[in-house]
C-alpha cells in the first residue's frame, strides 16, 4: 500500500529512530509514546491487521513475537516487565491499517482494561 505511513517508514522513506531491523521486520520508536519505553515492531509486508493474517503467515506472527521480546531485552524492560499490544479495528483503538505491535515498559502501567 503506497500511501500507508508504517510502509513508507518501512521503505524509509519517512525517517524514523529505528531499534530493530531485518529482512522481514522493522521496529522503531513511536513518536507519541505512551510510557518511557514505546517501540512500534510490523512486518515489511503490509498486512492490515490480526484480522488479515493468513495460516501461511502464523510464523511471521510468531516472528513478531519473538521481535517484541528482544525490543524488550534491547531497551532494559525484559526482566521489569512489558506489554505487547496489538489493536485490531478501529473500535479497539487502529489508528494505522498495518499490523503493528506496541512494546511498552519502563515503569508500573494502569492494568486495567475497558
């Protein structure tokens, strides 16, 4: 998709602090971050979102996973704690229509939700 932001970050086309790379996912930190660690891990591909994922794609969502992880141990929050989320639709809170997952630490966070 020509005109999604996550690709053109992706393509670097837009510059970005970027905190991981490789030939299938990109991470980099968000810029309206909401807690001391807020890194962004998609996939180069676009996909829109969990809802767009096939069963030839679960590896690269394991992938994703395993990407969140070592976000965390990169940026000091692995052993502290951290959340992965990951908002599907706009009643959920997607903003932008690529799969993206939010890696947040640093500090307690609200556990509440809804």
């Amino acid at each position: 998709m020509q005109d999604c932001i996550f690709c053109k970050i992706v393509r670097g086309e837009i510059p970005t602090s970027l905190v991981y790379c490789d030939d299938e996912i990109v991470a980099f930190r968000d810029t309206t971050p909401q807690a001391p660690t807020h890194v962004l891990v998609v996939p180069r591909r676009h996909i829109s979102s969990l809802n767009d994922l096939t069963a030839e794609e679960m590896p690269l969502l394991g992938k994703l996973l395993q990407v969140c992880r070592e976000v965390a141990k990169k940026e000091g929050v692995f052993e502290s704690g951290y959340r992965i989320a990951v908002n599907t639709g706009p009643d959920a809170g997607q903003v932008v229509e690529h799969i993206h997952f939010h890696v947040l630490g640093g500090g307690p966070m609200n556990l509440e939700i809804g």
